[in-house]
C-alpha cells in the first residue's frame, strides 16, 4: 500500500519511519533543499537527530509525486501550513491530518478548515494521542486514536496506521479528538511554568487534573464525548504533554518560569509549540461558549506579558472556594 507523509519536520519523519515497515511511503518536503539533504543523508538533523530514514522511504519536494497513487495522505505540517496543503490536494485525496491547535486568527479547528475547503464529502479525519516523535522513531511502543465523522473512513485509515509498536484505535468523535489535542498544549505551558518555579509534583498533578477539567468544559459545550477526553487524545495526551521533558509546551512554560522572554525561548526552541499559537483561541472560545478556564486565562496572561509567572500562580492559588467540578 503506498502512503503520503506531507511535512518533513519531526512528526512527518517520525512516521515516515515506522510506516516504511509495512508500506511504500513517500515523504514530501515543502523546501526542495531540504528534500535533497534529507534524500541524500538519510537524515533529518534539524528535527529529529540520530534516526536514520529507511531506504523504503521516497524523499521528494514534489506535492505530485508523492501522492500520485496513494491510498492515504497524513498531513504532518503544523496547523498553520494545512490550509495551504489542503488546497493543493484533489479533494478525493483520503487524508488524516496529524497537527494539533487552533487556526490563529479564524480560531478554526482543523476539521473545519478541511471542510471549508475540500467540502463535506471529503473523506478525511485526525490522528492524534500522547506521542513524542523520537520514540515513535526509535520504535518505541505508542498507541494513538484516528477519529473521522465517517465511521468507515476512520477504521479504514486507522487499519493502515496500526501495526507493529504503534497501536490505533478508530473513533467517530473527531471534535473530542481535536480539543484534546489542541487544549492540552496550553495546559502543558502551565505545567511548565509550575515546575520551572520549583512548585513540586502535588502542584504539577493539581494544574493536570483541574486542566483536564477545563478541556471536558469546553469539549462537552462544543459536542464532543466524555470518553474521549479521558482517552489517549485527552487525558493521555495531556499528561504526556505536561510531563515529560522532550515536551515543547512544557518547555515554554519552564523557560518562561525562569525569566527568558517568549520571543527567545521560541527562537532557541527551533520548532513549533501549538500551544502559544493556540492559547489565545482557546480563552475567545471559552469567553464566547462563557466557560470558565482560569488556567487558560492564567497561561495568556503570561504569554502576553500581563502577569509575570509566579503572580499567575499566585492569583490561580487565590481564587474562591468553590465545589470540585
């Protein structure tokens, strides 16, 4: 089966790997430099060092060439370059977007970008769950959920993903999915901030759980199931996020806790944190669906350079006794 990885950055090459395994896959570079490098070195240093990429895997920076033939296309850019990748696509193109946020500016989720684009009868869906690309890449186990509102699209996408140590579960709540996987980085920047002022673990737990609860809030007033949210796309992915140093979120928030300006932390970082992207569009959702999200509010305050970390804490700490919920 020959399969389409558009976007060459750590996700992109990561699956390209693992997917080389079992499929013919082709890997799209959107710089045509960068297509040679990587053909050539088998390497891709800038975003994912040490791992070297099968001889299985078709390096190109031709768009046409790399889905000419294919059964499955997996956007792998970050949500600010899928409008232009999906307009650049045959809207019969089967394709599962891995990127997680929100559209600056439109506040759009991906899914509506793909539907305002390719229109309601393109079959297509999100791949998304608690998943570093360097593990993915070394072979490490990973389990992951592909949601599309196309219930055959989704097992039969889900179905290519799934095998060897990466482990896919389909499902029909593509909104639950995406909340999760957007939300979660912005409380990642909070977990971060907690354990750059050396708060300890008790306060790290605290800002996971009541984060997780302002995910359900706001995934619950825009339809989306209870149970994805506690799954690998919600609460997996968050705790991930929030933990684990190979986190870009959870960097940011770290860094911002010791005194680094965002616009440094985001050149030293080298690649894309959503969760700065989409901080912002999460906090007009909640105001517009009136959600109360005082970690939101709290990490935007910060981010726009209103509150520095620890007063953030402090007036989150502050807040009136109120019912568990």
């Amino acid at each position: 089966m020959r399969v389409a990885v558009l976007g060459a950055g750590a996700w992109g090459t990561a699956i390209a790997c693992v997917l080389a395994a079992r499929h013919e896959v082709a890997l799209w570079a959107r710089d045509a430099q960068q297509a040679r490098t990587l053909a050539q070195t088998r390497r891709n240093e800038r975003y994912l060092r040490g791992i070297e990429i099968p001889a299985a895997v078709t390096v190109t920076g031709e768009l046409g060439a790399a889905t000419a033939g294919i059964s499955l296309a997996l956007v792998a850019t970050p949500v600010a370059g899928l409008r232009d990748v999906l307009k650049k696509l045959d809207a019969n193109t089967p394709l599962v977007w891995l990127c997680k946020g929100f559209e600056q500016g439109s506040g759009a989720l991906p899914h509506q970008i793909a539907s305002e684009i390719l229109g309601d009868k393109a079959r297509y869906g999100a791949l998304s769950g608690p998943s570093f690309a360097e593990e993915v890449a070394r072979g490490l186990p990973c389990a992951l959920t592909l949601a599309s509102r196309d219930a055959e699209f989704a097992r039969e996408a889900a179905a290519i993903v799934h095998g060897g140590r990466l482990r896919v579960y389909y499902s029909t709540d593509l909104v639950g999915v995406e909340i999760g996987g957007a939300v979660k980085n912005v409380m990642a920047i909070a977990a971060g901030i907690s354990d750059g002022l050396g708060l300890g673990m008790n306060a790290r737990a605290a800002l996971i759980t009541r984060g997780l609860a302002e995910i359900a809030r706001l995934g619950a007033a825009l339809g989306a199931q209870p149970e994805t949210l506690m799954g690998l796309a919600g609460a997996g992915d968050l705790i991930l996020t929030a933990t684990g140093d190979l986190s870009r979120n959870r960097k940011v928030g770290v860094e911002l806790a010791r005194g680094k300006s965002l616009n440094d932390i985001l050149k030293d970082l080298g690649h894309v944190a959503e969760g700065v992207r989409s901080a912002k569009e999460v906090l007009n959702l909640s105001r517009k669906k009136t959600i109360e999200m005082p970690v939101t509010q709290a990490v935007n305050a910060v981010l726009e350079g209103k509150l520095k970390p620890a007063e953030a804490v402090e007036q989150l700490l502050a807040r009136d006794l109120k019912r568990e919920g």
